[in-house]
C-alpha cells in the first residue's frame, strides 16, 4: 500500500488513531452495502456494492489495512 502525506487532520479506520497533518497514511476501499439478488413477484434485482475510500495510518498500512 503506498503512502500518502495528510494534510488535514483525519482517523484510522481500523485502528481509531489520530492521523495529524505531516503524518504518512494510506487508503483503503471499503464495500458499502451488499450486492445480491432479491426475487419480488418473480422479477430478480441486481445491485453493486459502492466502495468509499477509508484513511488508514501507517502502522495499520504495513499490516496490510488490518488492526
């Protein structure tokens, strides 16, 4: 995972740690929401997942995005 320099103040996602500016972090896509399938009335709904971009510091970065 590649490092970043913050410039803003921002939070670990995994690990709830104050990132402060100057501070190396990395991102990491989270999956919001599920995709799948729903049957109403034999019709069948298809849906993607969305993926956000999460901080995480630099600690949790070298672990591969794990706590």
């Amino acid at each position: 995972m590649t490092l970043k320099k913050s410039r803003t103040a921002r939070t670990c996602h995994t690990c709830k740690k104050d990132i402060r500016p100057g501070d190396q972090y990395g991102q990491k896509s989270k999956r919001i929401g599920e995709s799948g399938m729903v049957a109403y009335d034999k019709t069948v709904k298809i849906w993607e997942p969305v993926y956000a971009k999460v901080p995480v510091c630099a600690g949790c970065a070298a672990n591969g995005g794990r706590a």
